[in-house]
C-alpha cells in the first residue's frame, strides 16, 4: 500500500507539471479540445444519417447503435487521456530518447506514460459520454440498481482490453524498430469495433474475437448487457478477457525493455 501510495505522488507531481507546461497554451488548448469534440461529433451524425433511410443494422436500432459507439468511446477515453503516449513509443525508441527509463528507480511503463496526459481527449469523453447517457434515456432497458452496478466492470473490462492490445501493438517497436504500418493497421481496426461483429464476415469475426480482440471493446459487453434480460455469467466475460489482455501487454512491454539496448550513441 505504501509503495501505491508513493507511485501516486509521484505521478500527481509529474502530470501536474506537465499539464502547467500544456495549459499556458490556453488558445491551443480550447482550439485542440473543439476539434475533438468536433470530430467525435461527426462520426455520431453519420450515424444518424444512415439511420434516415433504414431502422435497424443487424437488429440493432439507432439507440442501440448510440449506445454502442458512446461505450466505445468512454473505452477508448482513459486510454487515449493517460496512455497516449505509447503510440509514439518507436520515435523514443530509435531516437534514443527511452534509454532515460531505465535510470530511474521507478517501473519503466509507469515511468514512461506519466509525464504525459492528452487533455484534448476530455473532449471525446464529455461528447461520448453525452450521447451514451441519451442513448441510455431512450433504451427499453430496466435500470436497476444491480444492472448499472454491472455496467462498472463491462466498462472496466472493456478499457483495459483497449489498453492492453495498444500495448502490445506499440510494444513490437521492440522488435521490429518501424512499426508504424502495424500502428495504422490495427488503427484501422479499430474503427470497425463501433458496429455489431454480426455483420462482418467469418474470418473477420475471428480476428476481433481471438486475434485482436476489439470485439471485447464494445460489441461483446453491450450485447450482453442490452440484449439479456438480467446479469449472467456471460457478464464476466469481458472484465477476464480485459485483465488477460492486460496482463499479455504487460509480458510483452517487459520483453521488450529487456531487450532494448539503446541506440549505441
């Protein structure tokens, strides 16, 4: 416990230092986080045009649908808030910016992902949160106490699942010294975790099911938690999987540091 507590100061002493640094630039700040709130904004108003001309997408209807992008969403946001930095993991890498990690008495991922926080990211919160709530009002769904008591560990379940597969992605920076054509493509693959996995076919559904795991981001837990009548065992299927996925990108992120050697200059 007195080691959490330790890691803790030292991550509020680092972030707030940063975030001082990011907020004298106020202009950029506001211009950054409507930008964000803009462009998450778009992808539901596209939603809500396709839905003019049919009223239901492999039986799920527009508030299903809402529902399902806004989780996504709340899932990618601690993510893309806290650990946006593992995304430029291969610049640090090869420039050999990284090799600063290892001088530190501190655990190297915690050390590496605290001094940064993406603030824009609040905004991609605040618009998916809204829309999840509104989608939620509009749901013929029972809100009982123990069911959104459930929803906590589906979303849990959920973020970690998303922040253990960039860790992995961005861990093979490692290995393969480039990686930026894996970052893309499974970048890519993110944006079809927004839609139900029943309109993909076979081997794409195996992909997001056993390979990349993006179905357990948003399609698996929602449709447990919207399509049964009451929690299941099914329910905990997502938070197991989340703390596997976890735990693999935690294996492989310390491969990887073992490995690393430094840029030689």
């Amino acid at each position: 416990m007195k080691r959490l507590f330790y890691y803790l100061r030292i991550y509020r002493r680092l972030t707030s230092q940063y975030l001082k640094d990011r907020l004298s630039f106020q202009t950029d700040f506001i211009l950054g986080s409507l930008g964000m709130m803009l462009s998450t904004a778009s992808g539901f108003l596209s939603l809500l045009v396709i839905f003019r001309t049919i009223t239901s997408l492999a039986g799920w209807d527009l508030y299903e649908m809402l529902f399902l992008y806004g989780f996504f969403g709340l899932a990618f946001a601690p993510v893309g808030i806290f650990f946006d930095k593992f995304w430029s993991l291969w610049g640090h890498l090869n420039r050999g910016d990284f090799i600063h990690c290892y001088f530190k008495p501190l655990n190297t991922m915690f050390y590496y992902v605290s001094d940064v926080i993406d603030i824009k990211a609040i905004g991609h919160f605040t618009v998916n949160l809204f829309v999840t709530i509104y989608a939620a009002v509009n749901l013929s769904v029972a809100w009982t106490a123990i069911r959104m008591l459930c929803l906590v560990p589906l979303y849990l379940g959920a973020a970690f699942t998303f922040l253990g597969i960039r860790i992995i992605v961005s861990s093979t920076a490692f290995w393969l010294t480039y990686n930026i054509s894996l970052m893309d493509f499974t970048l890519g693959l993110e944006r079809f975790a927004r839609y139900p996995l029943t309109i993909f076919a076979r081997p794409f559904q195996v992909v997001f099911v056993y390979i990349l795991p993006y179905a357990f981001i948003a399609y698996v837990p929602v449709n447990h938690f919207l399509k049964s009548p009451g929690p299941s065992v099914s329910w905990f299927i997502t938070p197991l999987v989340g703390a596997g996925v976890f735990a693999l990108g935690c294996l492989v992120w310390t491969l990887g540091v073992r490995r690393y050697t430094g840029t030689g200059t």
